[in-house]
C-alpha cells in the first residue's frame, strides 16, 4: 500500500463514543459518529485496538490476537433481537459521569446482563453462532477455554494456575476441562459472534457512507494471554512458561527510564521455519475486519528491544535484529499490496528507514513532537512526504492544547511561528475549545502539509487540554478511560473542518 491521494480522518476509540451504558460500543452512536466524520467531509475513521483489556484497561496489551472486547457489544441491539427486556436494558444504563469509564461498575453489569442474553439464545442463533465457531476454528476454541479456564483459577497468568497439566497443555487435561465447562466456552463463543457480527454491520454502514477504518494492531501480547498459552514454542519462554527476555523501548521522550512494556518477545527463527503461519493469521483476520491496519511498533520487525525479565526498568535494554524484509516478503506474497501503515516512530535507524522504503508502506509523523527542539527534525510538517500518515498527535500523546502549555516559552514561541499563529503574545493561545484559534492554526498547518493522510485525536478536534489524554506512557493510573459525550460531539464545527477538507483537497475517500 502507498498513498496516492489526499484524505483525512479522525482517531476515535471505540470506548470513547458517547452512549447511555458506561462506554462505548458497536451501535447507533459509533453510527452516528459515522455521519459525523462524512459532513465533515472526512474520509477515515481511526479507532484503537479492539481486543479484550488488561487490568489496567490498555488495549496494547490483550488477552487475544484475534478476539474482539466484550464491552463493545451494543445493549440496546441485543434488546432488539430480542435477547434482553426493555426493563433489561434501562436498568444497565450507567449512573457514572459520562465523560469517563468506571470499569470496575462496568464488569459487574456486563457479566450479569450478557448472562441474561445468553439465556435465551433461540435454536436459530445458536446454528448461527455454530457456523461461527466452525468459521474460526483456528483461534475461537482456544480463546473461549483460556477465558474460562482464567475465570476458573482465579488467575490470568497461566503459569500460576493449580494444574500441571493444563499449563502444559496436555491432551487429556484439555479435553476433560473442556466437556466439564462446555456450557462456559459456549458462553465465550456466543460473545465473540455478538462482537463480531456488530462489527461487521458497523463497518459495512461505514463503507457505504465513503468511511473507511484504520485498525490498530500491538505488536506484542501480554503473556497472560491465549495466544501465548497456545503457543509457547513461538515466543521466548522457559520451561515453566515464564518470559526469558521481555520488550520495551529505551528511554524517550515519553519516558526517562524508558519504557518496560513486559511483553514476551518473539521466537523470529522458529516461526520463519512455518512462514510465519501464526502472523499471516493474524494479519488475515485484522485485513478482514479494517479497511487499513496500522502496525504498532513497527521498528520491531527492524529491531527490537531486548530487556531481561528480571530488570525493573528498560535502562538495560539491547537491540536485537528483527525479520526485517524476510517477513513482508512472505507477508505480500500471502496478501499482495496490503493496506498497512508503518507506526515507524522513535529511534530511526538506516535499517528502519530502508524497511519501510522496501514495503512501500507510509510511516507515520507527529506535528506535537515537531518543535521540541531547534532542529530541523522529521516531523515538521515541511518535511513530510505524500506516503505519509501526519498526525497532530496519538494516543501516547498530550493533546493538542495541553501541549501547547507543555512547550518550553521558546518553543511555544517557534510553533506558533510556524504556523501563523500572531495572537501568542497576548496568551490567546491559552483558549481551547471547540473554535479554539491556537489550535485551528495549528491544524490548518498541518492539513497544508504534503502527507496525503492526515488523522486528528477526537480531542483535538474539540480543542480538548490535558485532563482528557488518553494515555500517558510509563504509567499505569488514569489511563484509557476518558469517553466523549454527545454534547461535546454536537459542538464540532462541522463546517469549518468542510472547509479545510475542501480547501486543501481531502475530500477524497480513495486511498489507492
């Protein structure tokens, strides 16, 4: 994939959407948004990965591969197939402020009203989710037996659960748990067809109204996952199952110490000896669900960050030679001219720079990150070219407005410069706000770049500050949780977003 013509579109995560039931799912708002992104004359809707959650919420580190999260099933599409009651449904509408997501109040009405969903499953749905379950053999099974058999125990990390033999997978073990807990796993099942089936009519209603999606993929796992449990010849394990070496990245911008991300790292040279099978599954089911697939991490398949699990910090990290090329020729060879963006961001390396011109894939640039220092750097916006993706900023960011209050007086001084902004010295630029000036400067900026794609944070949009970032890297508190309302959707100055679309010619949703 390269980018061959202009667009532009809007990071909004799924649990952001607004909505009556503590976060947001698969129905009429994630519709509604839909609508919006087209009068605004935008092309593309970008969203986080949509995998079931950590403890601590993050969406980069998942339980699955391949599942979709529970708590995106839209309730109110569940009464209208008449598996919950309208009483049902109006005692699961939240009490909590609409404006962030309680999870702890979340689990517990989930868990008992999908029960009550469950419950009257008719013999037609159940053939379907049937058919479902053969369709996706591949990873289903597994997935629904690790999320029971975690339930079970008590105990996510597989390592830790009171049987041997479960650890290790032994057949019998695996078969006796599984005809035990058969209701349990069906349960699983039937909330991964209810996932799936919402996304995909969400994603044909957003195709049809010229939208397309931008998943996102991590490209690591937790090792409290299925995918690890199931596999653990491809990922660098002892022989308990505990990780030998762990990712990370070293410090950053974003962090002093680095970043210990704990994740297990991969095996590289056994799955090259199976051409890579277990990624090109992963890759088909993401390729399945999104229009495009953003790779997180990308650098990694150049090189990643070896840390030893023992260590507290990724101080100690070392790089290590990824597949590199080996592993997308066998990737476009599976899944010729694939739409996948390259997150190709921190430490860029000769290697890095030639894997990306090798893919073709467009990498990735951060207007935020252009004028913190004096150089001449990457990421302003003179020197983006076409194939890129042009970012004011991500989820690990700041948002616009806060980082403006970020900024060093003389750096503040330099982007505002830049961008034509003359009310600074007057401290105009301290209003945020839907018609914020500091920010529209900032975001006219860079829909004049020459990126032919260009994506803007829902807060940015709003000329949100800092108390709504999404996610602050290196910390485990206050994260993930903030969600839009519709009252500060419907203030979205939709014309003027029209305007610079139409002006800078990006009311194009062609990609290709």
């Amino acid at each position: 994939m390269s980018l061959k013509s202009r667009s532009s579109g809007v990071l909004m995560p799924v649990s952001s959407l607004p909505g009556d039931y503590g976060i947001g799912t698969l129905g009429a708002e994630a519709r509604h948004f839909v609508d919006l992104l087209q009068s605004m004359g935008c092309s593309y809707w970008q969203i986080l990965p949509i995998g079931p959650v950590d403890d601590y919420f993050s969406p980069y580190n998942s339980t699955s591969a391949f599942a979709g999260n529970p708590f995106f099933i839209d309730l109110e599409l569940l009464f209208k197939w008449g598996l919950l009651t309208a009483d049902e449904l109006t005692a699961s509408k939240s009490t909590d402020p609409p404006y962030s997501i309680n999870y702890p109040n979340l689990i517990d009405n989930r868990n008992a009203i999908f029960k009550i969903a469950y419950s009257r499953l008719t013999t037609s749905l159940k053939n379907d989710i049937h058919q479902y379950c053969l369709a996706n053999h591949e990873w289903l099974p597994d997935f629904s037996l690790y999320t029971v058999l975690s339930q079970h125990f008590s105990e996510k990390n597989w390592t830790k659960w009171n049987n041997p033999d479960l650890v290790k997978r032994q057949p019998a073990a695996l078969q006796s748990i599984t005809s035990a807990y058969q209701d349990e796993i069906n349960f699983q099942n039937f909330l991964q067809y209810l996932y799936d089936k919402q996304w995909t009519a969400l994603k044909t209603y957003a195709n049809g109204k010229g939208i397309r999606i931008i998943g996102d993929m991590p490209i690591y796992l937790a090792h409290t996952s299925a995918d690890v449990w199931c596999h653990p010849e491809l990922f660098q394990l002892d022989a308990d199952g505990c990780c030998i070496e762990v990712a990370g990245v070293p410090p950053d911008y974003f962090a002093k110490d680095g970043q210990l991300w704990g994740n297990p790292l991969y095996h590289w040279d056994i799955m090259k000896a199976d051409n890579y099978s277990w990624w090109m599954r992963r890759i088909k089911r993401a390729l399945e669900s999104f229009d495009t697939v953003r790779i997180d991490h990308f650098r990694a398949f150049s090189a990643y960050c070896s840390i030893p699990a023992t260590e507290e910090t990724a101080r100690n990290g070392r790089w290590i030679p990824g597949p590199a090329m080996d592993f997308f020729a066998q990737l476009q060879k599976t899944f010729p001219e694939p739409n996948i963006i390259a997150e190709d961001l921190g430490l860029q390396d000769e290697d890095l720079v030639k894997l990306l011109k090798d893919t073709g894939f467009p990498g990735m640039r951060i207007m935020e990150f252009a004028f913190i220092d004096d150089q001449n750097n990457i990421h302003l916006p003179h020197n983006y070219s076409a194939n890129t993706v042009a970012y004011s900023g991500t989820h690990d960011n700041n948002t616009l407005l806060g980082t403006f209050f970020d900024y060093t007086p003389e750096h503040r001084r330099y982007a505002f410069d830049y961008c034509g902004y003359t009310d600074a010295w007057e401290n105009q630029w301290q209003i945020g706000g839907h018609q914020s000036p500091s920010c529209r400067a900032f975001i006219r900026t860079l829909f004049q770049s020459a990126a032919n794609l260009v994506i803007l944070p829902i807060q940015d949009v709003c000329g949100y500050g800092s108390d709504t970032r999404m996610n602050e890297p290196g910390t485990k508190e206050r994260n993930w949780i903030f969600r839009m309302t519709r009252e500060g959707l419907s203030q979205i100055d939709v014309n003027w977003y029209n305007h610079i679309n139409q002006l800078y010619q990006r009311k194009d949703s062609s990609v290709i």
